[in-house]
C-alpha cells in the first residue's frame, strides 16, 4: 500500500542540483548590406560570462548562465529554467575571420555585428 506522507516527504525534500545538461540558446542570424547579425537570447547570462571566437567560416559564442538567486538550504518547487554552461556554433557561407566585430547586450539578447574588410 502507498504511503502518501512518504512521498510528499520524499519530493518536498529536493535539493538544487545544476544541470548535467549542456543549454542550447536560440539565436537569429540576418545579413545585411555591411555585414552579419547575430542575435542570441541569453537572458540571465553576464557580459563578463562570454567569449567570442571567429574562425574561418565559424562564430562561436561561449558563456554560462548562472542561478544567482539560489542560497544553500533553498528546496526548489519548480524549476524549468537551465542553469549551465553552453557553447553555440553558427557557420557563415564564407569566411569571418578578421571581421570587424560590434556587440551590444540589451534586455537579455547579445547581438553581434560582423562587418569584413570586403563590405567596409
């Protein structure tokens, strides 16, 4: 017979465990008359968490999004968000590297600018 006071006991007890998982964000890539835009949806992640990489034809986005609000004895309820690492990859038809590169990070979305030497 199921004890229903165990397993309530047993599901209120859970503990914040990070994510084993690696977080995949969404990203718009649009090109334009000077170059590429990349806009990323990196809602909760800070600048000083993120690293850009062009090589050949390749942009890299690195960076980890962390739970700043989570304090030690906290018993989660719910919890849909990921907290991890991630590594994003977006491939161009022609090489980037050397490209001019502007960022801006504004309400949760970083957006890239590659500008080559060719479209300057």
């Amino acid at each position: 017979m199921r004890n229903p006071d165990r397993e309530f006991a047993m599901i209120s007890n859970r503990r914040v465990i990070p994510s084993a998982r690696l977080w995949n964000p969404s990203a718009d890539v649009y090109q334009s008359m000077d170059g590429w835009i990349v806009k990323l949806d990196l809602a909760g992640v800070s600048c000083d968490d993120l690293e850009l990489e062009l090589r050949d034809n390749f942009l890299r986005i690195r960076g980890c999004r962390r739970d700043t609000h989570y304090r030690e004895g906290f018993v989660y309820h719910q919890m849909e968000i990921t907290y991890s690492r991630f590594e994003k990859q977006i491939e161009f038809p022609s090489a980037i590297e050397g490209a001019t590169v502007v960022r801006d990070y504004s309400d949760g979305f970083l957006i890239i600018k590659l500008r080559s030497e060719k479209e300057r």
